[in-house]
C-alpha cells in the first residue's frame, strides 16, 4: 500500500487493524469488496488507487465500510 490517500497519509496495516477484529477479518472483507468493485459496484470514496482491492482497504481505512460478525465457530 505505497499509495497516499488524499490528505497524504498512507493507510497502514495497524490503522486498518483498528477497524476489524483480526488479519482474516480485513482480509476476507477487503476480497469481497474488491470483487463488488470488480463486478461494478461504485466506490464509496474518492479513490487515489486504481486496484479493486487497494480502493477496499481505502474505503475500510475512511470508515466507510462496516461488517457484522457472525456466530463464533463453524458447526
């Protein structure tokens, strides 16, 4: 994630960790959007990226993305 958003902060690892519960949380939640955005859905903010999957982690990192966790465990 080398890219800048717009203020000139880049989105860090710890900062997109402080949205989500875990690593598989951000990463699971970034690929979903990434292949809404890939399918054409339109981006919540004004991307400074290109990639599907780095507009994700923008859009998370804005707080423009939430998730609900589901029960804990599979059964």
């Amino acid at each position: 994630m080398d890219r800048k958003r717009g203020d000139g902060h880049r989105v860090t690892l710890d900062e997109l960790l402080t949205k989500v519960d875990s690593k598989y949380t951000l990463v699971v939640l970034a690929a979903r959007r990434a292949r809404q955005l890939v399918d054409g859905a339109e981006p919540v903010i004004e991307p400074t990226a290109s990639k599907p999957v780095t507009i994700a982690l923008e859009e998370l990192a804005a707080g423009k993305l939430q998730y609900v966790p589901g029960k804990a465990g599979i059964k």
